[in-house]
C-alpha cells in the first residue's frame, strides 16, 4: 500500500514556483506511471526482467518526490509524507525479493491502480487550484487517519521485506573446520584415506559411523581431495562385510553443504533402506561428499564420469581404513544427482576400479539424460534452481563454455544467489522459493543447442555396465520427468542392456525415497538378492507406455 500524504492543502499559492524540482517531478512521475502500469499489463511476459527493474525504479522515485514533498517550504502534514516515503521503499524491496509474483499476482491490479495515481499527479501538477478547506476539526481528523494508514503500510512493508530477507536468504553455511584441510603433502595416488574422525551427529541407532577424508580427482583428472563418510555396524567384527557404495543426491554446489557436515548425515536419497542394511543386515555404506562440497572445488555438479571417480575413491579409502575390513564385493546406490552418478560409477567401474566387483547398481529418479532434462523444466521453478546450480559449476569446469556469459538477460544475479545456498532444510525452500523469481529461462535456447547442450547430452550414462541395474521412478515426480525416465530405459533395452525398471504411481521425487515408500523394503531385498547371486529381474517387455 502506498500513500499520497496530503489533500491539496499544502499546495503552493498559484505563480509560487509553479516550475519548482517537486513539480517536474510530479509531471515526469506520473507519466513513467502511466507507461508502467500499460506495459504491465499489455506486456507481462516478453519484458518481465526489464518491467520488474521499471517497478523497483519507479517506487523508489515516488518514495524520494512523496519526502521531497515533505520538505517544501508550507508543506503540510510532513511526519506522514516522511512515513509514506519509509512504507514506499520498503515495497520496492519487496518488489526486488518477489519479481515474477509482483509482475503475475498484481500485474492487473497494481498496473490499474499505477495508470490512476500517475494521473492524479499529473492533474495535481498542472490545476493547482487550491480547493475548499474543511472545518479545523475535520481536518485534523482527517490528518491523523492519513498518519495512521501510512504508519500501518510502513509496518506492514517492513514486516513483509525482513520476512522475504529471511526467507530468501537462507541459514548460514557450517564453515569446513580443520579436518577438511588437505595436509601440506597430499598422496598422489586415487583413493587414499587421509584421514578419519568419528561422527556422533546423526547416526541411526545401533551403527557407528566417521567423517573421512581422501584422494581423488578434479573434473580435469588433476590431484584433488574429497570428504565422505562411513556408515558401519556398531559391533562390525573382524570378518570383510558387504560394502554399499552411495552417490547422494543435490546438497548444494559449495563448501558448507557436505552430507558429512550436516546435522542428518545419512538421511539423503534411500536414508532408511541404507540404515537397515547396515543395522539390520550387517553391511556397511560409504557415501563421497564430492569435492567442493566439503574441500575445496569446483563441485562437479551432474558431470557423471567426475562424480563417479568421487565415488570409487571414496570406496577405495575404505579398504584401507584400520577399523573395518570391508569386501571388495559391492553394489552401489543412488538417488537424482546421484543416481546419475550411481549409473556412471557402475559404467566406469572396470577401467577406474577393477579391484571392486560390482553385484548391482540402483538408481533412484536418476538424471540419466541430462539434455532432455533441461529442456523439459527449463522454463519450471525445480528446473530454475538446478540449472542455476549447473551454471554455477560448470563455468568453472568447463570454461570454454563460457556458460554464466550466456544466460539469459537477468539471470546471472539469481544464479549467484541460489548457486551459495544448500538444497536442504531451510536452504532447500530458500532456493526453490529464489528459483521461482527467476522471470526467464536461465539458459536460452542457443546455448542448450550449441556446445552447452552437447556437454549435457555427453552426462547420460548409456552403459554397459558390468551387473544387474535396478531403476526406480515415482511417476509424480515433478522432476525427473517419468517420460523422460521411460524413454532412456527404452533405449538401454534396445540396446541389448537389461533394466528391472519399476514405477510408483502418486510418488514424486522425495517420496520415492521415503521411508514410508514402497521401494524401501523392495531395495533391500533387491540388494541382498544381488549379494547372494540370485538371477535378476529385466523387464524389458514390459515397459510402460511411453
């Protein structure tokens, strides 16, 4: 709500300063009113970038006239001009915290009631004629109502901006203490355990757990470090056990979003099927936070072949950690970000890793064909926040592409901002609820069909791989678009690789993975199954219908 303090009977005396700063400001006001309120609403969707800007600029010139007003020699009234200036910006920063909803919800309406104020201005700037004052007590009466309506829009603006700050802004980042430092003289080669602590955040009853630390590799091939952690039995024995290897999910794209720094460690992608195999069933799960999330980066943020060097190093620390004795056996897991990289872990697991055995892979909604994820939510919130992820990662490994360069118009701010928030808790609403202000797609269509987009086809894992491949889809996912799921299986089964595919009517991307899911007791058995050799389950013949 925006207030007009006063009612003509502060207007100055006709011929005294008639071409005053006030009154040019009043004329060109209300004609960039009038213009704003038209093109908002004959023109709400080709300029949203550039009418968002107009509106900031535009409440921001009537808050700085309605204070000049105040200040003018016989102004009436100036306590509530100065409040209505006050209320005035703090619209204007709610205008900036809430682009896209000021432009869609109120676009009729603020658009009317801009059209009706700029021409209120306008007449009052050329007819002064100063008009019949009303009786002292009426107008006293009528002057503390202006005060207290323009003292309850200041409240109100304000309340709504510090809200929208802190919703919108997320919680602050747990810093990477001391034990994600590399030392000063890292090994060379892939897979060394640096070093462990135990973890006591987190860990579901009746298992132990620990942060690690290891060697791996940069998107690049170079030397780099990567935290993870180590889920176990309580009391493990001195026998090998099974070995879960576990690609997580999106966490986020910067230092601070690590699963091992976060309060629920293990509660990422399939967090209570992996519990009950390591409390129930004996085994044990190794998780890579990837690098960039806990050491320094770039994340490789849905770059598969770089996640799933993450992932096997972080298996392969494990074989030398003192406090367990695992088995070279394993099957590995993966839900979104990282049931992409639980497929491209499998798929690179004779030439990276020949020393494991893989037994099964399972994916969870993965991502598994990148491009034609991106061009079906591109223009979707979901879709918003993780191509703002993707661009603020792959600017960095991939420089040649010169992505953050070519986003569309207004898109590199929103992509920073939502680039340093964690996809999880409050973190997770903030960025979701940033995405969706985003008034354009962020990539535009030249750059998914040029270079950019051939990078994005080249992150779908098309196999072989060497075990049984289990993937698993909620056909309300919101997402990963369950089309887009059917046809990668399509094309696998057509190629001669066999996929158990099954589909959960009514769950979207999280509830697939939840405890109350029905794949959480079939991913178990799926697993143990695997483990004890038994014949797997393709479906190829029984594909839905795409």
């Amino acid at each position: 709500m925006l207030v007009i303090p006063g009612d003509g009977a502060d207007a100055p005396a006709p011929g005294s300063g008639s071409r005053s700063l006030p009154l040019i400001l009043s004329r060109g006001l209300g004609a960039l009113l009038v213009l704003l309120g038209a093109g908002m609403a004959l023109w709400p969707a080709a300029g949203a970038p550039i009418l968002s800007l107009l509106l900031t600029i535009a409440l921001v010139a009537f808050a700085v006239a309605t204070a000049m007003r105040a200040f003018r020699p016989g102004a009436d009234q100036r306590a509530t001009a100065l409040i209505a200036a006050l209320a005035t910006l703090a619209v204007a920063a709610i205008t900036v915290f809430w682009p896209v909803l000021t432009l869609v919800v109120f676009r009729l309406g603020v658009g009317a009631w801009f059209v009706f104020l700029g021409v209120q201005l306008i007449v009052r700037a050329v007819w002064r004629r100063s008009p019949a004052r009303p009786a002292p007590a009426r107008r006293r009466g009528a002057r503390w109502l202006r005060t207290i309506g323009a003292s309850a829009a200041l409240v109100l603006a304000v309340a709504l901006a510090a809200g929208s700050g802190a919703l919108l802004g997320g919680t602050p980042l747990p810093t990477p203490d001391a034990f994600y430092a590399p030392p000063a003289e890292v090994p060379s080669k892939p897979g060394t355990l640096i070093r462990s602590e135990p973890l006591t955040v987190g860990v579901p009853a009746g298992a132990r757990a620990w942060r690690i630390l290891y060697t791996t590799t940069n998107p690049d091939g170079s030397p780099a470090v990567s935290s993870g952690t180590v889920l176990a039995p309580a009391d493990p024995g001195p026998d090998p056990l099974p070995l879960l290897t576990v690609a997580h999910g999106t966490v986020g794209v910067v230092p601070g979003c690590a699963p091992s720094l976060s309060a629920a460690p293990f509660a990422d992608g399939a967090g209570t099927a992996m519990a009950d195999m390591v409390t129930e069933h004996g085994w044990v799960a190794v998780t890579s936070d990837y690098i960039g999330l806990g050491t320094k980066g770039p994340h490789p943020y849905l770059v598969g072949d770089a996640e799933a060097r993450n992932v096997w190093d972080a298996s392969k620390a494990v074989l030398g950690f003192s406090e367990l004795r695992v088995s070279t056996d394993t099957v590995i897991w993966g839900h979104s970000q990282g049931g992409q990289g639980s497929l491209w872990t499998g798929q690179i697991a004779s030439s990276y890793a020949p020393e494991f055995t893989v037994k099964g892979v399972a994916a969870f909604a993965p991502a598994s064909n990148l491009y034609a994820l991106a061009e079906a939510i591109k223009s979707e919130t979901a879709g918003k926040t993780v191509s703002a992820y993707i661009a603020a990662t792959w600017d960095k490994v991939f420089p040649e592409l010169n992505v953050e360069k070519s986003l569309t118009p207004g898109s590199a701010g929103p992509v920073e901002r939502i680039g340093g928030l964690c996809f999880n808790g409050h973190d997770g609403l903030a960025a979701i609820l940033r995405g969706s202000q985003v008034p354009n797609q962020i990539f535009p269509d030249a750059l998914l069909d040029g270079p950019f987009g051939d990078e994005l086809k080249a992150q779908e894992p098309v196999g072989p791989f060497p075990a049984p491949v289990l993937v698993a889809q909620g056909l309300a996912d919101p997402l990963v678009k369950p089309a887009i799921q059917d046809a990668w299986v399509t094309a696998r089964c057509a190629a001669g690789i066999p996929i158990d595919y099954r589909t959960y009517p009514g769950l979207g991307h999280v509830e697939l993975v939840g405890p109350d899911s029905p794949l959480t007791p079939q991913l178990e058995q799926w697993t143990l199954d695997r483990w004890d050799g038994k014949a797997p389950t393709p479906d190829c013949d029984h594909l839905p219908a795409g």
